[in-house]
C-alpha cells in the first residue's frame, strides 16, 4: 500500500474550470472589503461541483477551529467515507480528521479569501483519487467568516 497522506497541501491557484467558474463567482459577489453573503451562494447553481462540496458553517465557541456540517455532496460521502455527517461538528471526528479538516478552515479564517489545496482521501483506502481544493469564506453580514464552502474536483496531475 502506498504512503497516504494526511494533509490538504497549499497550491497558489486551481486549474479545473468548475472551480475556477466558482471562484469568478465569488469574487462577482465580494465588496471590496468584505466578504461574500452567504444567501449569494446557492449550491444548486453548481451542478457539476455540488456531489463534491461541503458547506460548514463556522462554530466560535471552541478554542481552535470548529465548524457544523450543513450541507456534504454525495460523491464527498463515497470518497471520503464520510456518510452521516450533516449537522455534526467538525470536533466530533476522529481527532486525525479534525486535525486534517481544521488546518483548511483556519487557513480560510486567517486569509479572509479564496484559499486553493490539492490532496486525496485518507485513511479510507481511496488515496488513488487526487483532489484539487477550493476553499471559500461567506458571511452573515459581510465581515466574519461564517461559512466554509469547499469544493472539489478530481484532477490526477493536482500535486503532480
């Protein structure tokens, strides 16, 4: 068995259209100075990303980074193995997987904006799929990240 690893690694851009077509989007819907509204983003508008996006709405009642799930796409749940998770917390996981997950929101908190990764699933015996990352932040009123959206798209040079 090959080596997995366990980390989303940081890349300056994506390439796969859907993702880029979203991130247009969002920059679309930023104010200069703000962060995008969360009512501006409807998932149904992205067919071909929504099997493999999650929405995570951001908990602040945690020291470190903790978010609910609202929303996880179902090619998310096949790859990832990662079924039943809608309205838990990211602090309920296996504490590899919190360690996995939060390193991605708290680069979204911290920046404020659009943050790209590469990896492939982990400890699930899916390793072989390689996943290109889009991380976006959404607020309630414009200034708090409040909302996490990452989307995918499989991509087998991402990393390569």
């Amino acid at each position: 068995m090959a080596h997995e690893d366990p980390r989303w690694h940081s890349v300056a851009a994506v390439e796969r259209p859907e993702l880029l077509e979203l991130l247009r989007k969002w920059h679309d819907w930023a104010r200069v100075g703000s962060i995008p509204l969360r009512p501006q983003f409807d998932p149904i508008d992205f067919p071909r990303l929504l099997p493999l996006m999650v929405l995570a709405e951001v908990l602040r009642e945690a020291p470190g980074f903790d978010a609910r799930m609202r929303y996880i796409g179902s090619e998310f749940v096949h790859y990832f193995d990662s079924g039943n998770l809608t309205g838990k917390r990211l602090s309920d996981l296996d504490p590899v997987f919190v360690r996995r997950w939060s390193e991605v929101g708290e680069k979204v908190l911290a920046a404020r904006t659009p943050q790209f990764f590469y990896g492939a699933p982990f400890l699930v015996d899916k390793s072989f799929a390689r996943f290109e990352m889009l991380a976006l932040p959404l607020s309630k009123a414009g200034q708090a990240v409040d909302f996490v959206v990452l989307a995918m798209a499989m991509n087998p040079k991402a990393g390569g």
